[in-house]
C-alpha cells in the first residue's frame, strides 16, 4: 500500500479539529460544529405493522442497540453496531398503536374481533392480514372494529419515558417522535414528527385523524404555539406516486405563498433514502447523470405493483419545480434540505451494508429469507425482498450532541442523508471566498463568517462589495473509516430559465490525484474494483479525505440555482452479494451485485438580486382542528 494511503486511512480515524470536527465525548459546544450521525426512522413492537411482520421487541432493544451494545433480534440472535449512533428517535405509526397490547387484553372490546385473533397467532400470513387492513384502516379513516383508541395515552407516555430514559446528552441523544403515515388511495403521504425537548404534545395526531398534509401542519403550529417544538419529516416520495411534491394542495387548489411558508415550516426535510428507496431522483428524469440509477424501488406501498414514476415524486424535481414557482410567483414551496432513515421494523436497525440483518422481522431474518422470499401482501404482486435497501442514516452539524442543537441543525437544514455510511461532508457558498479556502488552517470559521453552509440561502447584496460576482463553493468529505475510501466529489447544480426546468453534475474532486475534466466535468476513472465472489475492495484506490473550492463555470447571476453536494465512495458489495456467498448462490440478477455508497448535502438556493419574492404581512391563520379523535373519546 502506498505511504500516501496509508496516511490518509489514519487521517480517516482521527479528530480534524476545525476542519471535520467529529464528535467528542462531554456537551461542551464547539462554535465550528461537529458532526454527528443518527437515524429518524424506526418501528418497534408497537407499531401493528412491525408485530406483524412477527416483531416481540420492545423500543428499549432499538435504543441500545443504538447506543452501541449487543441487542436481541427477531431471527434469535444477536447484533452489534460496529460503531455507535450519536442520536435516536423511534417513530412507531401513531395509527392505532398500542394495538397489539389490546389484542392480549382479555377486558377490551378488540380482544374478541377477527383481526385481536391474527396479531395473536403469530402466523405469517396472518401477518400480512395485519398490514393489509391497518393500511385499509389509514387510508380509509375508518377505524377497525372494536379499537376504542384505550391504549393511545399509556402507549404515548411509556414513548416518552423511553426517550427520557436513554438519553444522555453529550453522548447519545434521544428524541419523543412518531410516524403519521398517511397513505390516501394507498399513495404515501408518511411524515415522522420530532419534538424538540421535554415538553411534547398530548397525544401523537395520525391518519385517522386526517390524511392531509395541511391539518398535521396544524396539530404543529397548535403544539409550537404552547412551547412544544416540533417538527415534520417527509419520507419515500418515490412511493407517493407524485402526489409527495404535486403543485397543488389536498383539496386540488393551486399551490400559493401561505402553503409554501406552512409547508417550509412544518416540514424542513425529506429522507433521501431509506429501506424502500432512494428518492433522489430518477434516470427517466436525470438521463444525463450516470449514477441516477441508484436503489431505486418504484412500487405502490399499498398493492406493491409496479407504478409510473411521476417527476414530482423525487426530490432534484420538486427543487427544479420550487424554483419555477418562485420565479412566477414569488414563492419556493419546496426549500427542504436532506436527510437518511432506516424505516427498520425489527427493533434492530443494522443499517450497515456489510451488517444487514433484515429491516422486516421475520420476513428477513435470515439470508435465505432476504434473497428467495417475497412480501406476502394479499392482492399484490410478488415483490422480492432483496430489492429492499440496507437503509440510511443522518449526518447534521451541531455545536454539540444535546437535543437542542441537533434538533436546530435539523430545522436550518445543516444536515445529510446517507446511505448507510459515515462520510462526514460539508458544504459552503459565498461571493467572498479566497480560491483556497479549503487549504487554510481555518477554513471552517471563515466559511461560516462569510458565506452561508448547507440549507442556506446566497443572494448577491445590491450594497455590499464582493470579491466576485461568481460564487465560490467550498466542499470537503472524510471517508467513514469501516468503509470503502472516497471516489469522487460532486456538486449537482438545477435552475430554470425561460419556463424550462434543467439539472447538471459537476465533478469537483478526485481522488487519486485525478484531475476533472473542463469539457465533460467528470473525473477520470479511479480504476477501484470489487472482487464479487470475496467482496474485497481495491487497498490502493480512493481517499480517506477529498476538498476542493469550485465556482460554476456556467453561472447566470440572473438566473436562480440550487446547488447541493453528492459524495461516492469507491464501489462495495451491496448487501444481497454478501448474503449470496453465505449461501453459496450467485449474486441475484434483479439487483446490481455492486454500490456506491453515498451521501447527500441538503441544498444552497442561489437568488438573483431583485428576484421576486413573497412577503407576509401577517401570520397565515391555520384551520384550528382538535388534537385527535382519540382525545375527543
């Protein structure tokens, strides 16, 4: 191995104090902020679904396992992190939970109805009757037979005392949260709702309540109002079968300033990626960007057959389509940033390529399981489970790893998806960046001072005196050291002009001592491979860490952009591979034997000087609902 390498792999596992600032032990605050990782997407015996997929853990297995402690699973043995989480929250369904605790009471009027029968039989079919008719039940509104909401309050306060429990600020940091999982005519409209601190609402609001996205924005800006910070997650838009990023509201009427200003309030993130797909973006719809092919898994959630993808269910499109509103009108109802789940029903989130064990109980237990079985959903098309992801998690810089500055970084939107790994990316603007930004000993702080980081906004101040009339954009990443090393950074530039709607990828780094390409902005070949049959990764080829400044060479001042940042590690073998060779099976043809692993950067909007834009001169007045039906029972 080279000297060079070998340096950079010890770099990988070492604290760059300014520069990566990866989280320390102790709540001590660091101005420049630290990285740290955690997943916003988890399911425990609680939530119907997860039982019956055959799930008897508790939320406290999850949390350990978390942690960094050995945990149980549902296949009967144990599983370990090979590194800790910094943060955690369990986000089982808000609809009827605590369901499986009524089917076992004998005094509940639900104890004796058809459906109390299959959660307890523990059969797999029966499991799948689970599923259907709680999804029947959330789509319809209508409750099942004999579910009086009972354990809603006991279910809601043991979430809390789950997450007081386990939290320990400094060093693993909890959050109360839940799911609302809307899925109107089976289209996913899902949200994972966060509180900020102690102080939560009184009940979980779900969709039986109301499957439209604009009465959870009530239930939150009611909570907000009497000091209950909180906040809304999207998720799987590639499943919503457009409907995650339509251009009109839930009652067909077209999309205005209020709605954008309540949607971009309530809702500051989406989930890139996560056990169901990526919804980043789509070859159909990016043809020119040649890792858009990328875990993509374009199924109903309700009849798991194969859908049309429609462009306003990823996430580069609703930027494109934002900018067009904010063009027209005046307002950009789509200024999300980015981060990673896992939608892990187990209590057991591995979301680890290299340690997946299942994200379905005990339908994914086992290899054998993983590759050969297939979702048994009534009416549904077989879908095999291999073409499920291995998950993701979230990256977000904050001054340290206490609820509230994880909880602020993911409200300003300073935050990342992931596809499983730990690179940790960061990503600035400014029109007042020196070209070498990013060499300087203290880049980070100037970066800060003079420019705007991930989930910004960069306008060019008609009164100031910038350096230049072109950004500059400043980017660096360190590989995850339980990874495969860096490949390449890349900076994804969307705009509109004249009513057209455009994107392009722009390599910035590469590694190897490559250089880009000024013609067709791509890196050259790094030469990294991947032996299929052993998944040994090439030793000689990618970086422990890539940086570089960068200003577009096809910059328009007068035209909006956004710009956000996708870093790829060298190729590894996707999880399939390797449950493959444990069985001695060939790779399987329906998924790629090989992945890039990856993060993405949540966006910087770029303004043009005059621009339109919306002003409110009063609050918008939200449609006041009660909390729940539960609370009016």
């Amino acid at each position: 191995m080279k000297t060079s390498h070998i340096i950079n792999l010890l770099l990988a596992g070492l604290l760059v104090i300014g520069t990566v600032g990866f989280a320390t032990a102790g709540p001590k605050a660091n101005p420049e902020r630290n990285v740290y990782f955690g997943t916003t997407h988890n399911h425990s015996e609680l939530s119907g679904d997860a039982y019956g997929f055959g799930n008897r853990l508790p939320p406290e297995n999850a949390y350990r396992l978390a942690r960094g402690e050995e945990a149980d699973h549902v296949g009967g043995y144990k599983v370990k992190l090979k590194a800790p989480l910094d943060f955690f929250m369990m986000t089982d369904h808000s609809e009827m939970i605590g369901m499986p605790t009524l089917a076992t009471d004998k005094s509940s009027a639900f104890y004796k109805t058809k459906m109390a029968g299959w959660f307890r039989s523990g059969k797999k079919e029966d499991g799948a009757k689970i599923l259907f008719n709680m999804q029947n039940a959330a789509s319809s509104g209508v409750l099942p037979e004999g579910y009086d909401g009972r354990a809603l309050k006991t279910v809601w306060k043991r979430i809390q005392a789950d997450a007081e429990k386990f939290n320990e600020p400094g060093k693993f940091t909890t959050f109360v949260a839940y799911e609302w999982t809307s899925m109107p005519q089976g289209d996913n409209l899902h949200r994972n709702v966060i509180f900020r601190g102690e102080k939560v609402a009184d009940l979980p609001f779900s969709a039986i309540d109301s499957a439209k996205p604009e009465h959870l924005w009530t239930y939150l800006e009611n909570w907000r109002a009497k000091g209950a910070d909180n906040l809304a997650i999207s998720h799987n838009g590639n499943l919503s079968d457009g409907r995650m990023f339509e251009l009109v509201d839930s009652w067909g009427a077209p999309l205005d300033a209020a709605y954008a200003k309540r949607r971009n309030e309530n809702e500051p993130l989406h989930e890139s990626i996560q056990v169901k797909g990526s919804s980043m973006t789509h070859p159909s719809f990016s043809p020119n960007d040649e890792w858009a092919n990328f875990e993509l898994w374009p199924f109903s959630l309700h009849t798991f057959k194969r859908i049309e993808q429609q462009r306003t269910g990823y996430v580069r499109e609703a930027y494109k389509f934002g900018l067009q509103f904010q063009q027209s009108s005046g307002f950009n109802p789509f200024k999300f940033g980015l981060e990673g789940g896992g939608d892990e029903h187990g209590s057991a989130h591995t979301y680890e390529e290299f340690n997946y064990h299942g994200s379905h109980a005990g339908l994914d237990d086992t290899p054998k399981k993983r590759l050969k079985n297939t979702l048994p959903l009534p009416g549904a098309a077989p879908l095999a489970l291999a073409q499920l992801s291995a998950a993701g998690i979230t990256g977000v810089w904050a001054e340290s790893n206490t609820r509230g500055p994880i909880f602020d970084a993911l409200r300003r939107k300073e935050t990342f998806g992931s596809s499983g790994v730990r690179i940790a990316g960061r990503f600035f603007a400014s029109f007042d960046y020196p070209k070498d930004l990013v060499s300087q000993k203290d880049w980070v702080k100037t970066a800060y001072a003079k420019g705007v980081p991930m989930g910004g906004d960069l306008t060019l101040d008609p009164g100031a005196t910038p350096k230049s009339t072109v950004p500059t954009f400043a980017v660096h990443a360190v590989r995850d050291p339980n990874s495969a090393p860096l490949q390449r950074i890349q900076i994804i530039k969307g705009w509109t002009k004249d009513g057209e709607m455009y994107d392009k990828v722009f390599d910035v780094a590469c590694s190897d001592g490559g250089k880009v390409d000024p013609k067709t902005h791509r890196c050259p070949d790094n030469g990294a491979t991947v032996d299929i049959k052993t998944c040994e990764i090439s030793k000689d080829k990618g970086d422990a860490e890539l940086a570089a400044t960068w200003t577009d060479p096809e910059f328009d001042m007068t035209v909006p952009a956004f710009y956000y940042v996708r870093v790829l590690e060298n190729p590894v073998c996707r999880w399939t591979t390797r449950d493959a060779n444990r069985l001695g099976m060939a790779p399987l043809d329906v998924v790629p034997a090989t992945i890039q692993e990856r993060i993405w950067t949540s966006p910087i909007w770029y303004t043009p000087v005059g621009e339109k834009t919306a002003s409110f001169s009063k609050p918008v007045q939200a449609v006041i609902l009660p909390y729940s039906k539960m609370e009016r029972e």
